[in-house]
C-alpha cells in the first residue's frame, strides 16, 4: 500500500513548535503508525514534518535533483546503495544511536552497507503470492508456487483471474527465482529465458497492475495477485470487514522471493542531523518499532520489537519469515547503467507484444 498511492504532503500539527525545531521526513506513505508521530514530538517538543513518495524511482528522481531539506529518508536497499555511490548520504554517528543494539543482525551488514555505515534498517516487506483461498481450493490450485503466475498449464483454469506486477525488477524477479536464479541474476540469456516465460504467461493474465490489487482482490475480481505482503495483509482485512464469502490469504513460494529491506538514512545536507539521529534512535526502541507492524503489517527487523508485536501477525512466515524461508529470500541490488538499459529493453519488448 506504501508504493501505491499518489505522493501527497502531510504535517503533523503542533502549534509551539518551530522551523528550528522542525524535523522533515521523506517516507512512503502510510509508512509510520500516527501515534509514534505524536510520541517522538512529544519526547523532543518538535514538529514531524512529513512528504511522501509513492515509488523508489519517484524518491531517487526528486532526491538526485537538487531536492533539500530532509532530515531523514526512508529508501530501500536498492536506492540506499545508489545514493551511498551518489555520495548523499552522512556517516551515522552511533554513539547518538543507543538502540541500534536493537536491529536484528540477521537484517545487518548487507552488501549494500556493509557495516551500515550509512543506514538503519527500519521495516521490510516480501513480494508475493495473494489469493482467494475457496477458489484456488475449488480449482485444486496450490498457491505456494511460482507456477501460479508463470506455468499456462495453471494459468488455464485462472484466465483473467491473475494480475502481476507492473514493475519490471519484481516481476523479473518473480520469474529469475521460477526458474531457479537469482533475482540480481544480470545474465543476458537468462533474463532473456525470463522474459520468455513472462509472455507465455502474459496472455492469461487480467493486467500488470501496481495500483488496485488490494481492492481488486477484496472485491472478488481477481483471485491471484502479484504484489508486496504489506498490501495483502490489508486485503485480507478489507475483506474480512466486508464480511464476503471467501478469504484472502498470502504465502511465499517455495523457490523464494524478493525482500525489500526499507531504510532510515540522513542526507549530507540535513539541516537537523541531532534530531535526525534522535528520531532514528527513537524508531529503534523496541515498543515504537512494534507499532508499524501493527498498524500496517510491514515486517520488522527490530528484534526488540518482537515482544510487542500482536502474535498473529508474528504467527505469519510471509511476514515473519524463519530462518530457512529468510535463506530463500533475496534483496534487489541497484544495476549498473548497461544493466537497466538491457533490461528496459526487455521491458519494453514484453508491454509492447
């Protein structure tokens, strides 16, 4: 749901405070639960200054062309690796970081921040399979595999029921990790082979759509989604709430997928880097971490969180994968220029046919 909708702009309002006592954060939407908003001014008697984006490409665009005046951003791995190669972000200073001892190390020392230098990570979603569990059960249909976006054998009893999507590295990757690769798996014949088994499926599916499966799967129009576990968490509950004759359900595929692994970093030209640090440190405590989770379902790399989380949500492996699931996931590492024109030219090739 946080890369779904339009950018919109939001302040929080608290009459006392200041520009000098302003902290600007640059997040996705819906992307922090509304009472750590008036906790953290509360506890440093600032004002939360919000302006969300609605894509990684939008954040990078908006960044990378002279954008000033944030605090703190929240990008995913992929984009905190660019702009550490851009040189805009700042060093964290630790030691205004206490709770830092709260990230969970298996979410620590990833390639694109060895050591973390630069970033804290902050929450994380999987990409994966949502579905209408009475009609998959119906058709005999298994959904804990990539089969049920890919193979045309089972996309035959699901014509115009599936939508993918409209993201070229996600469904890249949905397709590289089908045929047994990496999802950063940059072999020209083998991103070729995935782009061969993406227009196979092509005709079988309702739309490549990043914009409206949440509704479009509560509603009952379709019944196998393409898409992050954030937003099927929130079909499954918009579906509840309606009371409909079928359940939405997600789970992970047993060949892996993406995880993308949000953020916090604080831009070179900060104005407030002290309240920068205050914020993310305030983020790291255990309890403020665990409110996301249970405000939106995003997954949490906290491991002070876990005691605050609401056990149901804890009980889902798609959003809590174990060890062994986690080992099957991967993260997007940013591409090089020669690597995304070849695969906008195999993008391009597939929404064109």
């Amino acid at each position: 749901m946080k890369r779904l909708l339009a950018s919109i702009v939001f302040m929080a309002v608290t009459p006392l405070a200041t520009a000098a006592t302003q902290l600007h954060l640059f997040n996705w939407n819906d992307y922090i639960a509304q009472d750590t908003v008036a906790a953290f001014e509360k506890s440093c008697n600032c004002q939360l200054v919000q302006d969300y984006y609605s894509s990684t490409e939008e954040m990078m665009a908006k960044l990378l062309a002279g954008a000033s005046g944030y605090d703190v951003v929240v990008p995913t791995q992929n984009a905190v690796q660019a702009l550490i190669k851009q040189k805009f972000l700042l060093s964290l200073d630790k030691n205004q970081l206490p709770n830092f001892k709260n990230s969970d190390p298996g979410f620590l020392n990833r390639s694109y921040d060895p050591a973390n230098t630069y970033s804290v990570p902050y929450a994380f979603t999987t990409t994966l399979v949502g579905y209408n569990e009475q009609q998959l059960a119906k058709l005999g249909i298994s959904p804990d595999d990539w089969s049920v976006i890919f193979d045309p054998k089972v996309l035959e009893k699901l014509k115009g029921k599936v939508t993918v999507m409209d993201d070229a590295e996600e469904l890249f990757g949905a397709a590289l990790k089908y045929l047994g690769y990496s999802v950063n798996d940059r072999d020209e014949k083998h991103l070729r082979e995935a782009q061969q088994v993406i227009m196979a499926a092509k005709p079988y599916w309702a739309a490549f759509n990043s914009s409206s499966y949440i509704k479009e799967l509560t509603v009952g129009n379709i019944w196998v989604a393409h898409g992050y576990s954030s937003d099927m968490v929130q079909a499954r509950a918009d579906a509840d709430a309606a009371d409909r004759d079928f359940n939405v359900n997600f789970v992970l595929p047993k060949q892996g997928a993406v995880l993308a692994l949000d953020n916090m970093v604080i831009p070179k030209d900060a104005k407030n880097k002290k309240l920068a640090h205050q914020f993310i440190n305030f983020m790291l405590d255990g309890k403020n971490a665990a409110a996301l989770t249970n405000e939106i379902g995003a997954g949490n790399p906290n491991a002070a969180a876990a005691e605050f989380i609401d056990a149901t949500i804890k009980q889902q492996k798609a959003i809590f994968p174990d060890a062994a699931t986690l080992a099957t996931l991967e993260t997007i590492e940013a591409s090089d220029a020669k690597q995304r024109r070849l695969l906008n030219k195999l993008w391009t090739e597939i929404k064109i046919k």
